[in-house]
C-alpha cells in the first residue's frame, strides 16, 4: 500500500481508505448504499488492514450515528493501528441546534461521534458541508478548541467552494487556529468541475483532497454500458444517487475507453477509474466503499500499478468537459492564470 503526506501536516494517510456509509442502512437512502452489519462490517475492516488500508471514513448522518455505532465495535481491540474520520454539520435530530458548525452543535455532535465510536480522539473531522449561517471565526475556534482539548487531531473540510476553504484559510491564520488538511470532495473521470477551482486552491494552499464516490455512485464501475439497462441492484437504481443527471451519452464514451483500457492493462474498469484518480494533483486518498467482500477486494486492487501517460491523457480527452465562465476563459489565457499540469 502506498501511503502519501496529508496537505500541509505530518499525517500519512493510505491511498485507499474505507467508506462506511454502506454500515447499517439506517433509512431507504443508506439502505440504497448498502446494509452491512457488524459481522461482515468486521470481516471488511480485516480485509482492509491485511491490504494496508489503516484509514476508515464515516459521518455522523450516515444512518443517524448507526455506521458509526458499527465501524466502533468493528475496530474494538484495533483503535491503535488505525486512523478515523468522521463529519458533522448535517442534521442530526429536530432541535433548533442539531445541524450546522455553530459551537453548540460541533461540541455537542463530536461527543456524540466519540461515544459512538467508542474512542476518545478522532484522527480527522471533517465539516461535511459550508454552514452559512454561522460565523466562520466560530467555527474555526469551536474546532481549535477541540484540537486543544485532544478529542481531535486534524480538522478537515467536505464539499466547500473555493472561497469557502479559502476564507476559512485566512481566518486559521489570522488568528493562529489549527487550519484544514485537507478536503473531502466529489470528483471523477464522470465529475471533473473540481479541477476548474477547488484543484488550484489546493495546490496553492497545500491542502489535499479526499475524493469521496471517485466511481461516480458506481456509474464507473463498468456495470452501466451503452445498450443495456441501468442495473436493479444499483445505488442510482434505488435512489441514493448524489448530483445532476447523468448525461448516459458522455457516461458511455468515457467508459468505452476505459474498456479499452482494461484490456490493455489486465485490469477492471473500476480499478483503471480509480487509478487515475490517484495520478491527479492534490489527490491523497480514495474513500472506497462496497455492498460486499468480493466488491472491496476489487476495489482494494485498484493499487500497486500506475496507468501510462498515454492512457491517462486518453482517459482525459474522453471525459473533458467544458468549463463553466470564468474558468474557460482562464484556459484561453493560460499564460496569463496558469493551471495544474498534470504530467
């Protein structure tokens, strides 16, 4: 297993780590993620540390603390060989302060994550989510406090905009407070607006991504092809799909290379959508998730091999899109705002 420098921290981190939104199933959203239980749920968490796989991510809405709950007693006897995350923000019950990243709710919601998981520190915590509402120097100080206080180690951000995270940069620094290691994000051969902005805040900031769904709710994982029917069995299918409506033309073309691809390199569809994940800028880790064992030993395989430059400037060409304004006209003065090279 390869394992990379966190952002601007001493934290090393695998290249895969293990999502646990699929634990418990907790309402029909997760059910459409998956069901796992704690004794498959423990059988998982094994097959990922004998392949080096350490870091397992979870939140505390994933099944309203019940993945939590799981992972807790499915790494009981294991905490110090492990790394963990988790997340707040969200909501989390019907009172006037359970959701957002006011200090009530975050002091609140971590001790509720650090019983759940039966464990007195979290390695990384995560806001899930940019709370508008709340002043950023609260939040900020909230989450210090929490660093002070040896209940987290690593704060780190999910699903911010680039003035989100850049805001948020300035005011760690301003005030001398623990800033974001990293950011948890949506991004794919299917889902590449990340690199339009939040890929060069990144890597001027050095904070690293954790890329969350990288095969596209399993849109990449070579069961959806041109002339036959999306899959029953799938999360798309059931209803736990994130984002727009998927363009199934684009979708197609990108996996025809990817197929072609494979069969280049002896590998699967999903494992060359995840390799190339893992040669992009910023890119640490890969929050990995599966229904099964069979499914994570796949996906576990995705590592120990690169792709070429050419098949990674193919797969490129195959899923670009273009840029929404002001990012297509800094592409055409790209002397003037220069962008990532990515080889």
């Amino acid at each position: 297993m390869e394992y990379r420098q966190l952002g601007a921290s001493g934290l090393r981190v695998p290249v895969l780590s293990f999502g646990t939104a699929t634990f418990g199933g907790g309402n029909e959203f997760f059910k459409a993620w998956g069901n796992t239980q704690i004794d498959e749920a423990k059988k998982m968490v094994n097959l990922c540390l004998d392949a080096g796989v350490n870091f397992f991510d979870t939140a505390n809405v994933y099944s309203r603390g019940i993945s939590e709950e799981i992972l807790g007693k499915a790494l009981a006897g294991l905490r110090n060989q492990v790394l963990i995350s988790t997340k707040a923000t969200f909501t989390m019950g019907d009172g006037p302060n359970d959701f957002g990243s006011s200090r009530e709710h975050l002091i609140q919601a971590c001790n509720n994550s650090l019983k759940r998981l039966n464990t007195d520190h979290i390695d990384i915590y995560h806001m899930h989510g940019f709370d508008a509402t709340t002043p950023v120097e609260e939040t900020l100080r909230a989450l210090d406090d929490l660093i002070t206080s040896g209940k987290v180690r690593y704060i780190a951000c999910s699903n911010f905009s680039g003035w989100h995270l850049m805001k948020s940069l300035s005011v760690s620094e301003r005030y001398g407070w623990a800033r974001y290691i990293a950011h948890q994000a949506y991004y794919s051969l299917l889902n590449r607006e990340f690199e339009w902005e939040l890929m060069p805040v990144g890597i001027d900031q050095k904070v690293d991504t954790i890329v969350w769904s990288p095969l596209s709710s399993g849109q990449l994982s070579g069961k959806f092809r041109r002339g036959k029917a999306i899959p029953e069995s799938s999360r798309i299918s059931q209803g736990g799909s994130h984002g727009p409506a998927t363009n199934f033309e684009r979708l197609y073309s990108i996996v025809d290379v990817l197929d072609e691809i494979a069969a280049e390199t002896g590998k699967s569809v999903a494992q060359v959508a995840l390799n190339w994940l893992l040669q992009r800028p910023t890119v640490a880790n890969l929050v990995i998730g599966a229904r099964d064992e069979e499914q994570l030993k796949q996906n576990l395989a995705a590592v120990g091999w690169n792709l070429d430059i050419e098949q990674i400037k193919r797969l490129d060409a195959a899923s670009e899109v273009d840029p929404i304004y002001p990012y297509w006209h800094q592409r055409q003065n790209l002397k003037l705002v220069p962008l990532p090279k990515f080889y």
